[in-house]
C-alpha cells in the first residue's frame, strides 16, 4: 500500500505550492483546517506522516497533532509553521511528539530530506510493530495448542470461557477486549499442573482434598510466570493471576486508570468460569444466572452483560459423532474417543481439539505404524 503524507494549513496557497512541489514525488493529500484534517486521517487513512501549521482557525496545529496522536499513534508528525516561537516548539514536542520542526519558508531540499527521514521512522515503526504482533500471536497459538495437548479438557473450557467473554466485551464495549480475550483464552493455561485424577475431579464437580485445593490455587500463579516475560502480555499475565480474587479485594473504579483495566479484566474470567461451571453442571441458562446473582458477589454489569447471552450460545446442541480415516483428520475437529495404539496406549485424549502440533504429534508417535488405527471418531469443528 502506497504510504501517504497529509499537509495540514488554513493558506490554499501554501498547499498548493507543496503539491506542485512534491505531488509527483509523494502520495499526497491536504486539508485547510485541523477538523478536515482529523476527518482526512478518519476516512483516508492511515497517513504516513502528517505536516501542519500552528496557527490556524478553531484548532492550532499542536491541539491538532495531539489529536492524530491518538487516533494514529504511528503516524509520524511534523510541523511547518512561519510562528518560531519556543514555547510553539516546546508546545509540540510535549503535546503532539512531532519529529520535526521546520519553519516557512523552508527550503525544498530541507524539507524533502525530512520528509523521506520521516517516511523511514513510519516504516521503522510499522515493522517493529508487525514483528511484535507476529511473535505475540505465535506465542500465543502455541502455548493454546500446547495446552490442547496437555489439557484436553482445561482446553475445552477455555474455548467455553473465551466465548463468554467475548460476548460481554461487545456487550459493554470494553476498552482493550482483545486483552480481555486474550486472557480468556489463557486463563487454564496453568492446569497442565494438575495430575489426571484431579482433573477428572474438577470436571466431575467432585469436593477437593486441602492439598488439591492448594495446588488448584496455584493455576493462574502459574500461567502469570509463563507469560509475563512475553512482550505485550505483561497486561494479560495480570489478569489471568488475579482471577480467583474475591471482589473485595479488586479495584473496579473505573478513574483508576491501569489498576482498574486488570481487576475488571480479573473480575470477568471469575464470572465467565464460573458461570460456565454452573452451565457444565447441569444448569440452565437463567438458573446459572440466578445462582450468581444471588451470591451478590459478582460484579452487577458484568452479569448483566452475561445474562443477554444470545441464544445460540445458551442452547447447547447435541454433536454427533463421525468416523473418519486417520489421514482425514482436520484442524478444529474434536475427538469423540481417545486414540490409542495397538497395545492401548493412550495417544491423544478424548474430547482434544485436533490442531497441527496434535497431527504432528500423533504422526511423530505412530513412526509409521498405523496398525488397528485407520479410523478414529470425532465431532466435526463447529462452523
């Protein structure tokens, strides 16, 4: 995509001088006031750079790059102005972090060579951050994946949890979801600790002795110290650890900045989880909301948020099960059974969501030998 520079000020002329200059060198768009300005980077962004004047009608050009700081944190700001005055400058470094100041009438050498400088910090900024959201999304898939293979079943609740909270993130129009996800996600992460017994335990709603109640405690612990070294996840490390915190004991003042966005977000898988539990349990929709609310525990708007669950998601719709030739196996299937080999070794566990390291697993176990295995059953991925 063809990186454009916007040039922001209230003279026509002045833009029109700059297109004759560069418009053939650069993608460029102009706007003659800071609100046109903000609708361009609204409609015709991204920018990769964007060039105002200071003085101007309405909006000064320091109010306004502050403006396209937050709306467009990686677009590069400069400032081209015939008002030299410090406190102007000071003004914009401070507000609007711009990269360069220049003042008419600037030299077209001077301000092509800044332009192309500028141009190479947004490419600078964007690989940076490409490379950061590509590790962030492969650690993320492979720690998911290596819990399917650890955890069928803690797997299959996160699934659970993570629609959950999904639906009341839109529900509230949560500020940073995609944290609040992430975490839902993650959130039984730490269960690869437990031995098999007690996770049966936990699936049957079974009481747990004290030291299985210690262990069980330990889980978001757990998953904390194996994120929190992540880039980017340090956020959701906090969440995910303070998840089994009683609501005396989190801070849902919404003017609490940082402080506030984590217990929320703790608050939120406590209820998904355990809503979810409820569900798993027996429960009904309406009764798993009514247990909840009459504990007066939970947080009102998030139960209020869960409680308009959208059908779809309430209504849990019997799978049947199909057989299939090993080979046919797909990402997103879940085993109905577990596989074993030929001396009942169990291979992979029943109710695991069949993902590429599951494949690659089973095929590295098998070495070949395929003997009283050319079919499994499974449930079909939803979708």
């Amino acid at each position: 995509m063809e990186e454009k520079i916007l040039f922001v000020d209230d003279e026509p002329n002045v833009l029109q001088s700059l297109y004759r200059e560069l418009g053939l060198q650069y993608a460029l768009v102009t706007a003659g006031s800071g609100r046109e300005g903000l609708e361009k980077v609204a409609l015709q962004g991204p920018f990769a750079v964007v060039v105002t004047d200071f003085r101007m009608p309405q909006m000064d050009g320091v109010q306004f790059l502050a403006q396209v700081k937050q709306r467009s944190p990686e677009t590069v700001r400069m400032m081209l102005t015939g008002y030299a005055d410090t406190q102007i400058a000071i003004d914009a470094v401070n507000d609007g972090q711009i990269f360069r100041f220049l003042t008419k009438p600037c030299p077209p050498d001077l301000l092509n060579r800044s332009l192309q400088a500028a141009l190479q910090q947004y490419r600078l900024v964007m690989a940076e951050k490409e490379l950061l959201e590509k590790t962030l999304v492969g650690s993320i898939n492979m720690l998911a994946e290596l819990l399917s293979m650890l955890s069928p079943k803690a797997y299959t609740k996160s699934l659970r949890v993570r629609k959950l909270a999904a639906h009341v993130i839109r529900e509230m129009s949560l500020q940073g979801g995609w944290q609040y996800e992430v975490a839902a996600a993650l959130s039984q992460l730490g269960w690869v600790i437990f031995p098999p017994a007690l996770l049966d335990k936990i699936e049957a709603n079974q009481p747990l002795t004290a030291s299985e109640m210690m262990l069980f405690s330990r889980h978001p612990f757990v998953t904390k110290k194996l994120l929190e070294k992540i880039p980017r996840l340090e956020l959701i490390a906090r969440i995910i650890e303070g998840q089994e915190r009683s609501i005396e004991d989190l801070c849902l003042d919404p003017l609490e900045g940082e402080l506030y966005f984590v217990d929320l977000g703790s608050h939120l898988l406590k209820v998904c989880v355990e809503y979810d539990s409820l569900v798993q349990q027996g429960k009904g929709h309406a009764a798993a909301i009514a247990a909840l609310n009459a504990q007066k525990k939970y947080h009102p708007p998030l139960l209020q948020a869960l409680e308009k669950l959208p059908e779809a998601q309430i209504t849990i719709q019997p799978r049947k099960a199909q057989v299939l030739r090993l080979e046919n196996l797909q990402i997103g299937m879940v085993l109905a059974e577990p596989i074993v080999d030929r001396n009942g070794k169990v291979l992979v566990e029943k109710d695991t969501q069949v993902t590429r390291t599951v494949i690659v697993d089973l095929v590295s176990k098998l070495h070949g030998d395929r003997s009283g295995l050319e079919v499994v059953k499974v449930y079909k991925s939803e979708g």
